[in-house]
C-alpha cells in the first residue's frame, strides 16, 4: 500500500509505509537529541500524526530546509529504518545508488523523486490551496 502526502484532491506519492516511516525516524534519531517532535514539531508531530493544519506550513518548511541541511553530515550509512527497533536495515542494505552521497539525497520516493522535494512541493500547495496537508495511504 502505498502512502503519500495529501492535500485536498492532489496526492504526493512516497511509496511504502515503512519508507516515510524511515525519513522521519532518520530526522528524529539524528537531530532530534531530546526525542520525537522536540526540534521539528510540525513536521514530526503534526504532520507525522496525520495532519499538518495549512497555517502552520511557513514553519513546517522552515523545518525541512534546516532538516535538509542538517541531514548533508550524515553518510548513507548512518540511515535509520525504525527508530523503534535500530537493529531493522533497508530491505535493499547498502546496495545504493552512487548518487546518494548523504541522508540529505538518500530518500527517493517510489516514482524516483527525492522526497525532499516532494515533500516541500506538497507544503507549497497546501499554502497555495489554504487546505491542510495529512499522510495517506493509497
């Protein structure tokens, strides 16, 4: 089943479940020194939760570009894949695209777009369209 980002009638695919799962479990375990949500509320609280109310999506990409560029420090090999249980790896292990450098390009959805942008095109229409922004599945 696949999961994505929706506002209103439009969709932003990610892919499966555990994947998304992956992205915030990666941002919280890394940057996050005090727990879930306590940096990055919006996203890994409110978005995270199901949904993402369209007024707090100014400061929702203001977390995802610092995210970004805090992610730029960490090498591919430092991906978590479930921040409940460390010792679970992507299904695909180290066999990666040399294209992926750092956490910060290591997220390509399921159609091959880096989620950092899927995801920031996704707030930008949740402004645009003044509705909010929740994950659903497919």
């Amino acid at each position: 089943m696949a999961v994505g980002f929706k506002i209103d009638f439009l969709f932003y695919q990610v892919g499966h479940g555990d994947f998304l799962h992956s992205f915030f479990s990666t941002i919280s375990y890394h940057l996050e020194p005090e727990g879930w949500g306590t940096k990055y509320p919006n996203l890994l609280k409110k978005l995270y939760n199901g949904r993402l109310p369209w007024s707090d999506v100014p400061l929702a990409l203001s977390e995802l570009e610092e995210i970004q560029a805090r992610l730029e420090r960490f090498e591919p090999k430092d991906v978590v894949w479930d921040i409940d249980d460390l010792s679970k790896r992507p299904p695909w292990g180290d066999n990666i695209s040399a294209d992926i450098t750092n956490l910060s390009n290591y997220f390509i959805t399921s159609d091959g777009r880096d989620l950092f942008e899927v995801l920031r095109k996704a707030l930008q229409d949740s402004i645009s369209e003044k509705t909010d922004i929740e994950i659903a599945s497919l």
